[in-house]
C-alpha cells in the first residue's frame, strides 16, 4: 500500500496530493463551521441593535471575508504541492483577480450604503435614493476601472497611455454631457 503512495505523478506523490486535499477540504470545513456559528451569533446580536450599521457589517464579513478565507485555504493547499512555474503564474494571476474582486465588491458596497444612509437622513430621503441609480452607476464604473487599472498594473501591464486615451476620449464626452453634468452637480447642490 505505501508502494501507492510513493508513485509520483507531476513531480509529486499520491501522499502529497491526498495532504494537500486534506487541507483544502478540512479547512473548508472549519471555515463553513466558524462562518455559521459567528455569523449566527452575531446576527442574534446585531437583532438587539437598533442601527443598521451592524448589520451591514455582519453581512459584508459574511459576503466578502469568508470568501477571500476560503481561497486562502485552497491557496495554502496547493501550494503545499511543487508545481510548474506556469501553473505557479496561473495560481497567482486568479489570487490576484480574485482579491481584487472581493476589494472591490466590498467598496462598491460600502459606497453605495455611505451615500444611500447619508440621503435617508435628508428631506424625503426614500424618494431620493431611487434618483441615485444613475450617480451609483458612474460611481461603481469609477472604481472598478480603478481595480482593473490597479489589477493590470500589478501584472506589470503599462496602464499609462490607457490612462491617458480614457481622459482624452473622458474629456470629449463630458464637453459632448457638459448639460447633462451640469444639471446633475445643480441637482445635489439644492
């Protein structure tokens, strides 16, 4: 039986492979179990409050940590095994894409919440936050070109003349909108 074991397939074993699976499905199996018991408890808790503020969070970590932690364990896993360096380059481009996603995700989110909780307190709050549709749309476009900019740029990607034909073609739309703009900065001003 430890002749099985010892055979090597892709510059490893069958005993490095089954650690390495053993990692990845006992850790996810932790994360699940620490994800149902902190999230419960912090619900329950977060019942008794009487803001939202909690609740978002409680629902970010559940959304957006867990997630990143659960990657971190395949992460790990796999890493425990000698690969090649394409597929060394492969484990990190999807890491990087993948992070990134759950960062921006949870940007998005808190900026949408910050400007949605900031309206809410204003004049005839709920009427207002379905005319930000399109002000939250031009904001998450914003972030997420700075996340892929950001992304590329990591990967050793010249982001500089993208940069730079976004403002020139940015510029000539926003003189083609300067109406459009104008009425819009006027709306949040009143």
């Amino acid at each position: 039986m430890s002749d099985f074991f010892d055979q090597v397939y892709y510059h490893n074993t069958v005993r490095e492979y089954l650690i390495a699976m053993a990692i990845i499905v006992g850790g996810t199996i932790v994360v699940l179990a620490l994800k149902k018991a902190i999230i419960q408890r912090l619900q329950s808790w977060a019942a008794k409050t009487p803001g939202t503020w909690d609740d978002f969070i409680i629902e970010s970590f559940s959304r957006f940590v867990f997630p990143i932690l659960m990657w971190t364990i395949v992460y790990w896993g796999v890493h425990t095994l000698e690969l090649s360096d394409q597929t060394e380059r492969a484990i990190r481009i999807a890491t990087s894409i993948i992070l990134t996603y759950y960062f921006l995700r949870l940007v998005s989110s808190v900026v949408t919440t910050l400007l949605k909780s900031g309206v809410r307190k204003r004049e005839h709050g709920e009427e207002k936050i379905k005319q930000l549709g399109g002000l939250l749309m031009v904001i998450n476009i914003i972030i997420w070109f700075l996340g892929l900019v950001f992304l590329l740029s990591n990967w050793g990607i010249e982001v500089t003349p993208i940069i730079a034909g976004l403002g020139i073609g940015g510029i000539a739309v926003a003189l083609a909108a300067q109406n459009i703009l104008g009425d819009l900065f006027g709306y949040f001003v009143i």
